[in-house]
C-alpha cells in the first residue's frame, strides 16, 4: 500500500471513530473539513517514509503516528488561520474553516483535532504500551511547550525574536517530531532522526517564506504577501529573495546526507529530493533541478 | 499530605517541567496565569479523594492524572471565555487570560494546557505504561468527541440541543473523567466509579446555572446572567430557580448513594457532601443544610 493511502485510511479510522454516533453535527463537518482533502500531507509522508526505511515492523503504529502528526498540523492551521492571528480566509485552495463554520467551531475543531491526535497514538499502540510513552513524548515536544509548534506561534506576541530559534519551534518541531517518531514506531532509537527532521524543517520554512514573497495564492492554496502584511520574521525579509532560495537548496542537500545508514535509506534520498522539488516555487524550479 | 496540597504540588510539576527554559515569556504568563491561583480545584480533588478511597497504590500516578483534569479544565475556562464564545471579561475573580494577555496568547494558552496533560500522563506513567492507555482513553472521553467537553461546548452552535445531553458533554463529561480516571490511576476498574460522576456532574451544573441566575459576579468569580444573555440552555429556564435547587439537592442525594463500597466510601461521602454545600448559592445554603 502507497504512503499516501496509508494516511488517509489512517486519518479516516481516526475520525471516524472520534466521531461515534453523537458528536454535533456542526463540529463533525468541521473536523473533516479541516483534514480532508488534505494538502500535500509532507510530515505524515516523511513520518511513514522513515517507518518503512527503519523495517516497519509494526505498520499499525505507523499509520496512527502519522495520522497524529498530521492532526496536530490541521489543528495548527485551523487555529493559525483564525482573525487574532492570520486572518486567513483561504487555505489548501478554499475557504478556511472559520470562513466557514465560524470562530467558535473552528476554535473547537482545532481542540478536537489536537485530542483526536493523542487518541490515535493511545488506540495504535494499545497493544504495545512500551512505544506508546516515547511516542507521547516525542509529538508533546514538537507542538506543546517549550519548543513546539504552540511556542512558535506565541514567539509572534513577544518585542524581541530569533528568527532561527522562532522558524525551528513554528516549523522545524513537527518536521522532527515525524522523523523520530516515525523511527520509534518501528521500534528504532530516535537520536539518529533528529538531523534529517530539522533539515527538512528549515528547508520547507525556507520554501514557504519563498512561496509567500514571490508566488500567487492560486499556487500555493493560501493567502501570500503575509510576512510583510503581517510583520513577521521571514527568510527573504533576512537574505532577499535569492539568498533564501540559495539557503533551500543548501538544507536540501543537507538533509539528503543527514539520512541515517539503514535498509531504506536510497529510497528515502529519493523522497526527499521529490518533496524539495515540489516545495519550491515555480519560477526556481528549472535552476533547483 | 492533603489533596489540596497534592493538586498545587503536581499543577507546579507538571508546568514546570513544560516551560523549560526557552518558553517564550508571554505564553509561559499566560499559562501560569490560567492555573495559578485556583479554584475550587472541584474535579482533581473528586479525582484524587477516589484514588485515595481505592487505596491510592502509585500516589505519582494519581497526582499527575489530578494535574491532567485541572489542566483541560483550565484549557476549557481560557477557549470559553473568548470573544467568540462566552466574551467574559473576568474569572475567578480576576481579568480573563485574554484580557490580560490578548486573544493570541489565549488561544495558544489553551492547546499548550491541552498538550500539557496529555504530558502530565505520559509523564506519571513512565514506570508504568499499561495504567497509561486506560487513563488515556478515559482522559479523551472526557474532553474530545463525540461527548466530551469539546463536543459540549459546541453544542451551543446547534439549533436543536437536547439540554440533558449538551450538559452531560459540557460539564458531567470531566467530573467521570475524574472519577473514572482516579479509580485506574489506583489499579481499580473504572466502571462502577462512572455513576458518581455523572451525579456529581449533573449537580455542579445546576449549582452553575442557580449560581448565574440569582448570585452576584462577586460570589462566582465570574460574569452572571449569561444564560439569559447568550441564550443558552439552563436548568433554571427549564425548571425555575426553586425547581432547580430541588433538583441539585436530588442529584447530590444520588450522589453519595452512589459511591461503591471500597474501603475510604465514608470518607469520599463527607468529602462529595462538603463540595455539594460549597457550590450551593449562599441564599440556598441553609435550606440546603
């Protein structure tokens, strides 16, 4: 079975079973509404990739840990999306969820998700507890306190940020959430896993500071020309546009050679370099290949 | 050591160990804002006195799992105070966290509690991970869909509610949360401890809507006249004040009546009794008494 059919069947079972028989309706449609279709699902894909590289002994607890990542991630764009921070009214080409089910559903669908997340963890482990807990840890340190994606977004409320350390707990956090927990879900040591989720954090941040600068919003799904609408820390704000897409490049082929030795590791090469084509925008496409 | 004690002690623990040392500073605020200082602590005492009443064999657990339900609680009190929901201004007798910290920091407040006790768990099961799915299955009933406090809440966006049903997810879901989760945190079966729970739930929501009809913002800490304002549905619109508190002195009688025989039931009685007189209205209390 594909990655790609994997996640979605695990995100299904997830919903579906979070949804039981009597969940309101509104905050039901919300729900699904805020994961399918999905985007490009990279950090669940990445998540699965490195199970499969590590021998994928328990593919069960590798479909519920990448369909935790990637509700935690439809949680944080539900959230991002609402008017206190981005007020955006689009996202993965149509109307953000608060567009259309309202604040307060979007605010609770965001919470659910964030729920839905840890009980895909608990239900995919339930028949093997001893991965469960570095599991928790491991998805608890890329979205919560004190590095997670949550700290990102909250280093936009404060006077003085680094942007480097801002971009690592915004973006990099869940990328290296996927890469260890994706290894520990097969029974694999997470440390060798670190590197490759940062790289990979920093290169997709490096893309879309690059995306919102210089594409359209029909490209990338979602509103562009934020950074600067919104005064926010941004790579090409820091390098200009063409230092931005040289430090991309540069993070790519960082995380090709931070890829562990292991059974998988050629095909794991390949992976990466697709999602770092797809990352960039259209215009550097020709010089990034 | 007493309960209260306990409850203060694991809460410092838990956020402790969640700030780190880079949280940005004004999340790490908003969050110890949010918890300390308390409230009446209602559901991690319920949780801890049931521990306690099933002999308590791993206190670490039970702490950590009294801190998981007061941190959801607090996560629930920081979403429902916002614009987009209950607008409130104060609670617990001072400014509400968005007041205080701005809508941002608010939002990102909550889901960072979220994460927090699904920590808090992880955390105080390390040594002992098969106590961790239970309580974490337990936990999530409590707080995400299809009836949890998350699914309450969103109740409210519905045209059609069954009352009973919205106050069995908006309240009554943690307190068995509570009482269920502090009967495994001591190695005891969940399910005669659900009774308890869902009496003493359905009594603090009575107490709650006769709180926000007849008592001052002084009393509650918090705005009254709500359930007129946002036209929610209330016991009191449904029974009037007098049938309301007759209501909530049956449902604190069934109650006690409810707790299984174990060896601290007398204890856990006065316990349940003692917290049933507190949340009574002061014009009530010697009628109640």
């Amino acid at each position: 079975m594909s990655i790609s059919t994997r996640i979605e069947a695990a995100l299904e079972t997830v919903i579906t079973r979070a949804e039981g028989d009597q969940t309101p309706p509104g905050l039901a449609a919300a729900v699904r509404y805020a994961v399918f279709p999905g985007g490009a699902r990279v950090r669940p894909s990445l998540c699965l990739a490195v199970a499969e590289a590590c021998g994928d002994d328990e593919p069960g607890i590798a479909d519920a840990v990448g369909a935790a990542i990637e509700l935690m991630h439809c949680a944080s764009l539900v959230h991002d999306d609402l008017p206190c921070f981005d007020n955006a009214n689009t996202r993965r080409g149509k109307a953000s969820v608060h567009m259309t089910f309202g604040e307060p559903l979007a605010l609770l669908a965001g919470d659910a998700l964030i729920v839905m997340a840890f009980d895909a963890l608990a239900q995919g482990c339930a028949h093997n507890p001893h991965r469960l807990t570095p599991l928790l840890r491991t998805v608890i340190q890329g979205v919560g306190m004190p590095r997670g994606i949550v700290a990102g977004q909250a280093w936009e409320s404060e006077a003085h940020i680094d942007v480097a350390h801002y971009h690592q707990s915004k973006t990099g956090a869940l990328f290296v959430a996927a890469t260890r927990a994706g290894a520990i879900a097969a029974g694999q040591a997470p440390a060798p896993w670190t590197a490759l989720g940062e790289k990979l954090g920093a290169a997709y941040q490096a893309a879309d500071d690059l995306m919102d600068a210089v594409s359209s919003p029909d490209e990338g799904g979602k509103p562009t020309g934020q950074d600067v609408a919104l005064n926010r820390p941004s790579l090409v704000a820091e390098l200009g546009v063409r230092g931005a897409f040289d430090h991309l490049q540069s993070l790519v082929r960082e995380a090709v050679a931070a890829i562990p030795d292991c059974s998988g590791a050629s095909g794991l090469r390949e992976i990466v370099q697709a999602q770092a084509m797809r990352l960039t925008p259209k215009q550097f496409s020709r010089s990034a290949a």
